[in-house]
C-alpha cells in the first residue's frame, strides 16, 4: 500500500499556510501554535525546533509526546471526509489539525477548538 504524500509532505510549509489563513481572519500565530501544541503535546520550543527542522507530517506526529485524548471530541467534515471516520492514525491527526485550524479561522472561540469544559 503507498502512503498519502500529505505523510512526506514538510509540516513547515504547511504550517505557514495554517497562519496566513489564520491572519486573514484576524487570528493569531500564537493561536495557531496553541492548537498544534494541544494536539501534539509539544512545548512551543519543541514546536519551533520541528519547524526548524523542517520535519514532515509523520515525523511531527509520530514523535508528538502526547497526542491529545480529547481528539475524539472533535467532529465535522475536512476535504469533504468526515475526521472521526478516518481509519488511517496519522491521516485522522493531519485532519484533526486541518479542522482545528478551519474552525480558528471561522471565528470560534479557542476554549471551544480546544475541547475545554466550560467553568461554572
């Protein structure tokens, strides 16, 4: 079976785009980096040092100290598949990102993309 090229393709290119579509909604670089870092488990030096690196999607993922339990959470459509349906791991963790990143860019509040319980 060959793997998607998305796997081989350099997060950091990819990355940059998360921003610019980020930007153009008047979100934030740092919003972004929030949400990578709570799907990966990364500190923001780890973060940088894989930008850096230039490391591709299936490193960034496969090293991620911890992938985020509350990605079962997350729901919806990206390129047209529903996320929670993706049977491939690290197809399911690209998407997750990519939904992530649309919903940021939609306006939504990060507590909410973040799968934070609300404070009472």
């Amino acid at each position: 079976m060959t793997q998607h090229r998305i796997f081989g393709t350099r997060f950091s290119g990819v990355y940059r785009l998360y921003i610019q579509k980020a930007e153009r909604k008047n979100r934030t670089k740092e919003e972004v980096d929030q949400i990578v870092c709570w799907l990966t488990g990364y500190s923001q030096t780890e973060l940088q040092r894989h930008i850096e690196h230039e490391s591709d999607f299936e490193t960034l993922f496969a090293q991620a100290p911890l992938i985020n339990p509350n990605t079962a959470l997350i729901k919806g459509v990206v390129c047209g598949v529903r996320v929670e349906e993706i049977e491939d791991p690290l197809m399911r963790n690209i998407r997750y990102l990519d939904k992530l990143i649309d919903e940021l860019a939609k306006g939504r509040a990060l507590d909410k993309i973040l799968r934070q319980p609300v404070s009472s």
